[in-house]
C-alpha cells in the first residue's frame, strides 16, 4: 500500500492511493489509520510530507563509490551517522532554499526507512524489518561547502527545506535491491542500486536501536549513491527510487523568499 499525507481545503488528511484516487483515512501517520468510503481524486489534492518525524537518521558514506568520489575510505565496520532536524522537511514541489550562507548546495538521493513501531535493543532473534512501516524517498540536501568548514554536519545538512520527502511511502517494497536515481533538470545525475550498500537496512535498524530508541515515525536516510553534485536557483530536482515513485522539488535562490 501506498500511505499519503495531503491537503485537501485546506484540511490535513491521510488515505491509501487507489488509482488516481485517495481512499481516506482517519488519525494520522504513523498511524494508526482507520479506512473510510471517502475517496477524493488525485488532481483535487496537495500531497505533504508522507511523515513528520521525531527525528531523522543520517547514514553517511554507505556507499562506497560516493565516499570514493570525495577522497574518504568508506567504513568498514560501522556506519558514520548524523542527525538532521525535523525542521529541514518540506513535502514533494515545496521549493528547496538556497541559503546565503552556502556556495554549494548539493543533491542527495536516497532511500528513506519510516520507522512503524519502537525498537530498541533488539534481540537476536529479532527481526529488524518487523518494526518497519515502509519507505519513501528523500533528499538529504546539503551545504558542502559548510560541511568541509564545520567538520561536522549539523549545519550543513540543518537549514530549513534541507529535507524533502515523498512523496508516500510504500509498505510493500523489499529494500534489499531497488534502484536509485538522483535527477537535475531530467539529467541523470545519481544511479545505484541498494545491493551496494555498506550497510543494508536491517543492519542499519539493528546497530541503531542499539544506540537510540527508534521511535513511530522516526526516518533513517540510508545514504547517497556516487553523482552528487551542485544545485542552482532555477533547476529541478528529482530523487525515484524504482517502486516507490519520484519526488520533485525546485530550487529557489537566496533572494528568492
């Protein structure tokens, strides 16, 4: 199933898609949601952000090539985590806003993990993939050039816009080997597979439930292909990731807003 957050009126709404319609739904995602007889078109809504989440899980370097491509030695036997704020999320055509503070605003397509129920500590035996509601596509957008001064990436990766995310996420996907593309202007810019993380998904929820508790809602950006490259007022930007769908947002300049 695909789950969608939108406006429809002016009204905050959650629903199933079902063809070129939503099935609407009551409470709000992570849920739980109660199904309805209401379907509204597709055409008649705004889509937002598919979660607002408590917090947002950075995985840096997870794939080798794109640590490669910035002269780092991807890891070997833990991932490099960072913390984005929630602050930085806006919904799928929401403009990305260039800060005047950056000379480089970056691209970064991922596959996005919605956390679905609390994990922590799991259990050997436990399965990571069961505390997983779906996933989603996201842009860790970043200030690169912060992110060489400041060392660290809370900058960097902070400012408000720093997050699309969209634009549903999806319950029946298996993470393990999907295709993900990174786009500017319709040029491809970022393609690979999750086959060639460092890191897959369920050793990613295991090793961080060991060290925070995962929550509802909570996103775990699972990194960036090779590809990344600058943003410029004007452009658009687009990350798919294959069974899921594309998310599209412009960029504005600093003067812009």
């Amino acid at each position: 199933m695909k789950f969608c957050r939108f406006s429809h009126f002016e009204k905050l709404m959650c629903g199933i898609l079902e063809g070129n319609g939503i099935r609407v739904c009551r409470g709000d995602l992570p849920g739980p949601l109660e199904t309805t007889r209401e379907t509204i078109a597709r055409e008649q809504v705004r889509l937002l952000a598919p979660v607002v989440p408590g917090k947002i899980i950075g995985i840096g370097r997870n794939y080798a090539a794109h640590a490669k491509e910035f002269g780092n030695i991807p890891p070997e036997e833990e991932p490099m985590i960072f913390l984005k704020p929630p602050s930085a999320v806006i919904a799928p055509d929401d403009p990305i806003l260039m800060p005047a503070a950056s000379h480089r605003v970056d691209h970064e397509a991922e596959l996005g993990v919605v956390i679905g129920k609390t994990a922590r500590r799991l259990a050997a035996d436990d399965d990571p993939m069961n505390y997983v509601l779906g996933y989603t596509c996201v842009n860790d957008v970043t200030a690169r050039d912060l992110q060489k001064k400041d060392v660290q990436f809370t900058r960097a990766k902070g400012f408000d816009t720093f997050c699309p995310l969209g634009p549903w996420i999806e319950t029946e996907l298996d993470p393990s080997d999907v295709l993900v593309t990174g786009r500017v202007n319709g040029e491809i810019r970022q393609q690979a597979r999750t086959s060639d993380l460092l890191f897959p998904v369920p050793w990613l929820i295991r090793f961080l439930a060991g060290i925070m508790t995962l929550c509802p809602g909570d996103l775990i950006a699972t990194g960036t292909p090779a590809g990344v490259g600058p943003l410029a007022p004007g452009d658009v930007v687009e990350v798919e990731v294959e069974g899921i769908g594309v998310l599209r947002n412009p960029v504005r300049g600093a003067g812009e807003y």
